[in-house]
C-alpha cells in the first residue's frame, strides 16, 4: 500500500517560548539572586571574575561605588551585545545590569552583613550568583560584560569564548592578588569555582522545554 503524494504530513507544533510576562518576571529574579550574590561578596571583601569583579576591584581601591561602576562599566558592552545577539538581547542585558545595580544597592541598608566568613560568603555567591545566570541565560538575558565580547569574537574569529573570558578573569585575579589579601583572593577563587560548577552541571540546553 503506497501512501497518497497529496497527504500532507503534519505540521511540527510550534516550539513553545516564553511570554513577555514571563520574562520579565524571570528577569527580575534572576538578577535578585546575582545581586544577593554581589552583596555577599562585598561584605567579605571578596571579588569574582567578568565586570562585576572588576567593579568590586575598582570600588575596593578608590572607594568608588559598586553599583555606579558596575553600570557605567557595562554601558560600552551594549553595542557588542548587539552584534552578538540582536536587539532583544542587547535590550535584556541592558535591562539586567540595570537591575543588578539598582539591586545591589537596595541591599546595603536592608541587609547588613557586619560578621560573615569569607568561606561562606564565596560559597553562597556561587551559589545565588550561578541560579541567576542559569536564570538570564533561559531568558536570554546577560550581565553584560567581557562574555559579550567572547561571543563576538567566538562568532567572528572562531576564537572560543571561554578562552576569552579566562584571559580576563585570570588577568583580574592577579590584580586581585596586588590588592588584597591572598586569603581572600584564595576564598574568591572558590566562589568562581563554586559558580562556574553550577553552571557548567545546570546549563543543559537539551533539558528545557521552553527558551
């Protein structure tokens, strides 16, 4: 029995994604979990890698303020973040790093941390910072950054984006190294390790349903 050439077979259904509503909420959640992070980093003194690290450093050394140059550092990237992704993405990265500073900030008067150990405090970074970037990823949002040109440069010259963003990250700590105590730079890099882990065991893209 041959099948009839003029049967159409079934259209696919269509892959699901999320509503406007959806992602703003998923947004806004996930840059509270990498701000909780932030905060507790601050607290014990410690740094991370990408803009926010470079932010902690600047703030720490000139007493600047996190959240005011964490933004105005970001701020340049938004044109790579548009090569890399388009402009929903650049807009949602946009709207992140806003929400991040913003957060961070909210956090110092409402949340004060005058005794935490730096084990902890990296621990629960890794921790609250990783859900969030799991987070912005699944809503293709970002915290901007050195990982927006990783993926510019990834797309233009094929060189890999975690290659990128390990340069910077090591050139950071070594900075980190001249500036603080090496007991805290030791615990920072735990709570970079503890993040990436997080990610690296959750970021499965064939697990979800929904982007």
């Amino acid at each position: 029995m041959t099948a009839d050439p003029n049967t159409l077979a079934p259209s696919p259904p269509p892959e699901p994604h999320y509503s406007l509503l959806e992602d703003i909420q998923g947004l806004i959640i996930a840059a509270a979990q990498a701000a909780l992070g932030i905060h507790l980093l601050r607290a014990a003194g410690l740094v991370t890698g990408g803009t926010a690290g470079l932010s902690l450093i600047l703030a720490y050394a000139l007493g600047w303020n996190f959240s005011v140059v964490f933004f105005a550092i970001n701020i340049p990237f938004n044109a790579f973040a548009y090569m890399a992704r388009g402009l929903a993405f650049c807009l949602k990265s946009l709207a992140t790093v806003t929400l991040v500073s913003l957060m961070a900030e909210g956090l110092k008067p409402v949340l004060v941390l005058q005794n935490i150990h730096p084990g902890i405090a990296a621990a629960l970074f890794g921790i609250s910072a990783g859900v969030g970037l799991l987070g912005l990823f699944r809503h293709s949002g970002s915290l901007g950054g050195v990982s927006i040109v990783a993926l510019v440069l990834q797309d233009r010259f094929g060189f890999k984006a975690g290659y990128t963003q390990l340069i910077h990250d090591l050139c950071l700590f070594a900075v980190a190294f001249w500036l603080l105590p090496p007991d805290r730079v030791a615990w920072s890099l735990l709570g970079a390790v503890i993040l990436n882990a997080v990610i690296a065991f959750n970021h499965r893209r064939d697990w979800y349903v929904v982007s």
